[in-house]
C-alpha cells in the first residue's frame, strides 16, 4: 500500500477514534447520570446505553487495528494471535448489528397494534427481559465469531520493496464466511427491515386516521413520538446497510488493505461508530435534550 494511504488511514483512525470515543461516552455519562438519579431506564434507554457501551470498545479495537497494521508491523510476525483481533472487532460489530434489530423490534411492538398472543408475548417479553435478551445477543454473536481464531490463516511473505516490512495474507475458510455473514449481518437485517416495513404501514394507518382531525393531527404529541421512533429505526437501518456492505467487501477482500476502495472500506468501518451514536441522540428525546439544551419538537 502506499505511503499516502498508509497516513490517510492513521489520520482518520485517530479522528475518529477521538469523536466516537467522545460521542458514545458522553451517552454512556448521561444514562450513568440518571442511574445515579435511580430514575426509571425504558427499554430503548437500556439498548441505546449498549450500543454505547459497545461502540466504545468497537472504536479502540478497530484503531489498534489500523495502527498495529502500520504503525506497529512487527507484531504481525512476532504474534500470530493478531488474529484476536478480527475476532473482537467482528463480535462487537455483528452485536451492534443485533443491537439496532432488537430496537426495530422495540419501536414496532410499540407502534403495530396487534392483538396476536404471540405479539402480545414478545412484547411483555421484551420489556421485562431487555438486559437478558442484550446479554443472549452477545453471547450469540461470540459464539458466531469464535471459530474466526481457528478458520483464519495468517500467511507472511517478504516485502521486496521494502524489507523491514513483511506483507501478510489472510487465508478464510468460504463456507464459515457464510455461515458468519449470514447469522451475523443478514439475519439482523431481516429481522430489522421487517420491523421497519410492519412500524411504517401501522404509521401510515395512524397518519390517515388521525388527518380526519386536522387539529389533532397537527397537535398529537403521540404522532411525534412515533415519527420519531420511525425515522430512527430508518436511519440505523441505512447506517447498518452500509456497514454491511462494508464487512461483506471486507470479507470479499480477505482482510486486506492493499487500494484505495479497501481503504474506503475501512474508512465506513471506523467512522461507524460515531456515526451510530449520531443517529441515537438525533433519535432520543433525553439523549437530544442533555446535548443540545431543547427539546425535539419533531
């Protein structure tokens, strides 16, 4: 890789490893605070405080990532249990992903008025046993990335432009691949898009009724509030589509940062979570209020 990229990429792992750093443990604050308050956490209060929790992990990992890659090259060869790495980075990252299906999944038991037992069991489920289903999500997510340190390979050859670096491999097993991008990036979104298209349709539904009363249409707090919880479900959904495609390319490209669209690859991947904890204050009138001073009128 050139030298330019090589310094493109440190610059941006740092930068972004200081705002999401910054972003995702100023949410963490504001959740501690009110802990500290022992004021009542909703079920979307606790899944947003996860995402936090896990993308200030996700932020320093990715970054040590990048720096050990260019900065710190002889630990390449010395210790092969680089491969860690790719595991750690990857278990949080699918666990974001199970994160953002989970919320979907929160805001359409709360939007879809369905009176299926099976609806109404997922929802008193959800909501008395949020934190166990976050742990189970993780746990899932270890599980479904742990046979990376035995079906990664790295391989070191020599660099014949410059040999004090070595250039190594990455040697993945295809059928894991897919098992992995399948149970870790595919199924989240499904669930997620489901969600999403089933909240919607009950929008719109609610929309239409709601305009046979003008007046109360332009003045329901309720017709704001799920909006609101729409338009956040959208914009992570979007966010999560992108880190999709990246960690499905990533995967394409065996790891690698070797040209310019492999580092614009990496570039999506690092600046995800600072862009995560974005869309979480845009979406939470709490998490709004305590960063700008206002309240969200829309």
């Amino acid at each position: 890789m050139s030298t330019t990229i090589e310094i493109y990429l440190i610059a941006i792992a740092v930068i972004m490893c200081v705002s999401g750093i910054t972003l995702n443990s100023s949410i963490i604050t504001v959740y501690f605070r009110e802990w500290r308050k022992k004021q009542h956490f909703i079920v979307c209060d606790k899944i947003f405080l996860s995402m936090a929790l896990t993308n200030v992990v996700l932020q320093c990992v990715m970054a040590i990532n990048v720096w050990i890659q260019f900065l710190w090259t002889h630990l390449l060869n010395v210790n092969k249990s680089y491969v860690y790495f790719f595991f750690v980075e990857f278990f949080l990252i699918y666990g974001n992903f199970w994160h953002t299906a989970w919320l979907s999944v929160h805001y359409c038991l709360k939007l879809v008025n369905c009176s299926h037992n099976f609806f109404l069991f997922l929802k008193k489920r959800l909501s008395s046993s949020v934190l166990q289903v976050l742990i189970m999500t993780l746990v899932g997510s270890f599980f479904i990335n742990l046979p990376f340190i035995w079906t990664i390979k790295l391989e070191f050859r020599q660099n014949v432009t410059d040999a004090s670096r070595n250039i190594y491999f990455v040697d993945i097993n295809i059928y894991y691949t897919v098992f992995n991008i399948v149970f870790g990036c595919c199924l989240p979104c499904f669930v997620a898009l489901i969600c999403i298209g089933l909240s919607v349709k009950s929008l719109l539904g609610h929309v239409w009724r709601m305009k046979q009363n003008m007046s109360q249409f332009n003045s329901s707090p309720q017709l704001k509030v799920h909006v609101r919880a729409a338009r956040t479900m959208i914009l992570q959904v979007l966010l999560n589509s992108i880190m999709y495609s990246a960690v499905i390319s990533i995967f394409l490209s065996s790891f690698k940062l070797s040209n310019l669209w492999e580092a614009v690859l990496w570039t999506f991947m690092m600046s995800y979570p600072s862009a995560q904890a974005v869309t979480l204050v845009v979406g939470n009138p709490k998490l709004y209020s305590k960063f700008f001073g206002q309240n969200i009128s829309s």
